[in-house]
C-alpha cells in the first residue's frame, strides 16, 4: 500500500457523516439554510412575487368591492382582490387605506409561521 492510500483510508475514517434525523444541522448556519430554503415562484404575475417586493399605490373601488394597485422594483403594477394568491402568500383584506398581507414564513426556527403584514397607502403617517 502507499502511503496515499493509506492516509486517504485514515481521512474516511475519522471524517464519518452526519445524520441529522430530521433535526436542523447544527453545522449549517442561518443564512446558508434560507437561501436554500428560498421559496421558488412559478407562474406570472402576483403569483411570482413576494409580498417583501410589492408597494400599494393605488385602491380602486368598484362594483365587485375594492381593488390594490401594487407595484414592484421592476415598475410593474398589479390589480390584487381580497383573497389573491402570492407566491409566500395571500390578500387577507383590502382597507380604505391599506392592504394587509398573510405572509408565510420561511424561518428555519418557527416552520409554518404566518403574519400579517400591513401596507399602508400613505406610509410616512
């Protein structure tokens, strides 16, 4: 035997592997574990964004209630009713001056964690 394949043997020995039984890996951190974890976002439109991207720029109201007028980085605007689908999310309600959000939250330490996040149509008040 040489001694490379004698020390690649001794590595494979003392290195062994981790068999994390549905626990988190304690050898991963935080940031690596939520960039995989990142939701991916099939389809067009509300349904590819996340509800971090969009801003509230408008309500309209009309005969079926009331609409948002949403609008993401990319100067793209969206018409959402109460109850759209987004791609971390849902339209919970649409206020006289406001849209609220369920957000689902991708937190490693609290799986399937929702909160309502609240977009205000004039946000410095």
């Amino acid at each position: 035997m040489t001694t490379l394949s004698l020390l690649l043997g001794l590595l494979l020995q003392v290195t062994g592997s981790y068999d994390p039984a549905g626990r988190r890996d304690p050898f991963v951190s935080y940031a690596t574990l939520a960039a995989t974890e990142k939701a991916s976002c099939p389809g067009t439109g509300l349904a590819a964004r996340l509800v971090q991207e969009l801003s509230l720029t408008g309500i309209v109201r009309d005969r079926a209630g009331r609409r948002a007028l949403l609008a993401t980085a990319d100067r793209q605007t969206l018409f959402a009713r109460e109850g759209a689908r987004l791609c971390d999310g849902r339209v919970l309600r649409i206020e006289a001056d406001a849209v609220v959000f369920e957000q689902r939250l991708a937190d490693p330490l609290a799986p399937g964690r929702q909160v309502e996040v609240r977009r205000g149509l004039y946000p410095e008040r």
